[in-house]
C-alpha cells in the first residue's frame, strides 16, 4: 500500500510516516519514487505504537527494534539487554506513577478547598467606613466648587460611615458602606464585550494564553515603573473597568500612597472593596461615571491604566484620557496596557 494509505490505517499525518521512516523504525520498499508498505512494515508500525504506548521514545524503540532481531537469532546478551530496557522502563513509570499519584491527591485536595469556598455562604458583616482623608480631595465636578458634607455619621476612629455630599450648584453624592456613591454608576458594569466583567478576575478568562503573556510583561513593566518612584506617589488611581494589575501587584505596591479605586459599576466596587479588605492599604472607592467623580484637579500622581482608556471608548464612545488630563499632576505618570 502508498503512504497515504498506510498513515490512514493507523490514524496518523503521511508526514509522521515519513519521519518513522527517517529514523529506521519503518523500512518500505521503493517503486517508481515512491514508498509501498507490506506486512512487514505493518509489523514495525505496530511495535512503535506498542513500545510508545509503554512510554519508549523513539530511540529506545529503535534499540528494542535493534535487539529483538538480535535475540530472535539467538543471540543471549540481546535478549539480557531487552530485559534491562523493560526493568528500567517499568522503574521509571512506578516513579513516575507516584508523582502522578501525589499531583492527583494534591489536585483533588485543591478542587475541595476552592469547591469549599465557592459554594460557601459569606456571613462577612465587616462595616466599612470611608477615611476623613477625602475631604482633602473632594471638588464639585460641575462648578469646581467646594463639597460638604449633610447628614454625616462618623466613626470613633475618624472614619465616615454614612454621609450626604453635595455642593451648592446641585451636585449631590453620597458615602455608604466606604464606597463615594457618584453620579452615573449602575448596579453593574455597562461594558459587556467580556462575560465576567463584574467578577474579580475580570477579563483574563476570555484572553489566549499568547495575549496573556504579552498583557503579563506589560503588567510587569508597570508594576517596576510604578516601584521606581517608591512612596513618593501620593495619590493612585485605577480603573474603571478592568483590575487584573492591582490584584496581582497590589500586595506589593508602595504602602504610602492612597490608592483611588474607580468603577460605574457599584456591584464591582463592592467586590473588589471585600477583596482587599485586609491588605493593609490606605483605599478610597468611587462609583460613577468618570465625568461626574468629585476629585480636586490635578491631585493623582500615578494612574493605572489597565485598559480603562479603550474600555471607555467602546462603553461610551468617550476618551478618558480627556478626563485624566484634569486629574493627573503635570508630573504625575500614566502607566498601563491599553
């Protein structure tokens, strides 16, 4: 039979055949050019198959091909050399067996512990309460007017736990369970190109594993420019939108700055808010859209743009560089993957 033929009766690329064929594991006759296999050449494509099978490379094959023949015309020390192949193959599979077998213990206990957490039920009844610290940073985003507070209730650490802000041209927010309630934000996040937009992984289920690695060393360059300026970085803001950096870096990142958490979504907000409930960091969280949030003109240092910029275009047909441009210092950085 032709080459064709003959790969399609065991399943495989013609291409594969000819590579057995390169390395002397099949041997065909030749006729007018082209490859013929018979019964033997069966025969030698069913030992590759069976010592692959076992575990044999291609060139142990070839050494178990090379004493077999040898054994089969009696040759003693061909056959002593077949049995040590086998011994040391059978020694590396029960090895190798045991590492397989403490992977699948540690997997299965893996698969029940994060079974355990997502099925269970969260009583958390932490209060978050929003740090006095905003008020250094509030402006009306209408008039640039100056925000106060209505209505306030505030902690015995100095916290706010619940307040009304609002300005004299009409402008109103309000501050509710840590979160600075803007206008514009929505119970879940308008921007529906990925499926779980609103989850703590955002959008890197729905990347290759190729635009996970670029997006990998984009996030490390701006994790190493953001540390190159150390905690002289007074203010941090990120989002909106996606936050795949902060929830990789954010453990590691300067402790002195305060880090502006930004979201239309109240939904994501609040996720993100439990998420990082005990990392240590000085946090301020907003909801609204970004036109309307009340933060004083030029008061961040750094924003971290983990695909915010393009997000906001494709949501609202709008360029949030626009709106950073009155919020980042004259020397404050913009660093990020859009």
């Amino acid at each position: 039979m032709k080459i064709g033929e003959f790969a399609g009766k065991y399943h495989i690329n013609p291409s594969t055949v000819r590579y057995y064929v390169d390395k002397a594991l099949i041997a065909p006759r030749r006729e007018n050019g082209q490859y013929v296999f018979d019964r033997h050449c069966m025969e030698q494509m069913d030992m590759v198959l069976y010592y692959k099978k076992l575990g044999f490379s291609l060139e142990e094959t070839g050494l178990m091909e090379y004493y077999e023949n040898a054994s089969s015309l009696g040759d003693k020390k061909a056959a002593k050399k077949i049995v040590e192949l086998l011994k040391q193959k059978l020694h590396e599979t029960r090895s190798r067996f045991e590492e397989l077998n403490e992977i699948s213990e540690a997997l299965t206990g893996e698969i029940d512990k994060y079974k355990a957490l997502s099925s269970s039920v969260s009583h958390d009844t932490k209060e978050f309460h929003m740090p006095l610290d905003i008020l250094n940073i509030l402006m009306c985003p209408k008039c640039r007017g100056n925000l106060s507070l209505k209505n306030a209730i505030i902690s015995e650490t100095g916290n706010i736990v619940e307040s009304d802000v609002g300005c004299k041209c009409g402008y109103s927010a309000r501050i509710s369970d840590g979160i600075l309630i803007s206008e514009g934000c929505t119970d879940v996040s308008p921007f529906k190109i990925f499926e779980n937009i609103d989850s703590v992984s955002a959008i890197t289920d729905d990347f290759s594993a190729e635009y996970s690695g670029l997006m990998e060393r984009a996030y490390l360059y701006m994790y190493q420019q953001i540390l190159s300026h150390g905690n002289s970085l007074g203010y941090i803001m990120t989002g909106p939108f996606s936050y795949n950096f902060i929830f990789k870096y954010m453990n590691n990142l300067p402790d002195e700055p305060i880090y502006i958490i930004v979201d239309v979504s109240t939904r994501k907000i609040e996720k993100i808010q439990r998420y990082f409930s005990g990392c240590g960091k000085k946090l301020i969280y907003i909801a609204g859209q970004m036109e309307s949030i009340p933060l004083k003109d030029k008061i961040i240092s750094c924003c971290i743009d983990d695909f915010s910029t393009s997000n906001y275009i494709f949501t609202y047909n709008k360029n949030l560089l626009l709106i950073l441009n009155r919020l980042i210092k004259g020397n404050g950085i913009l660093t990020g993957s859009s």
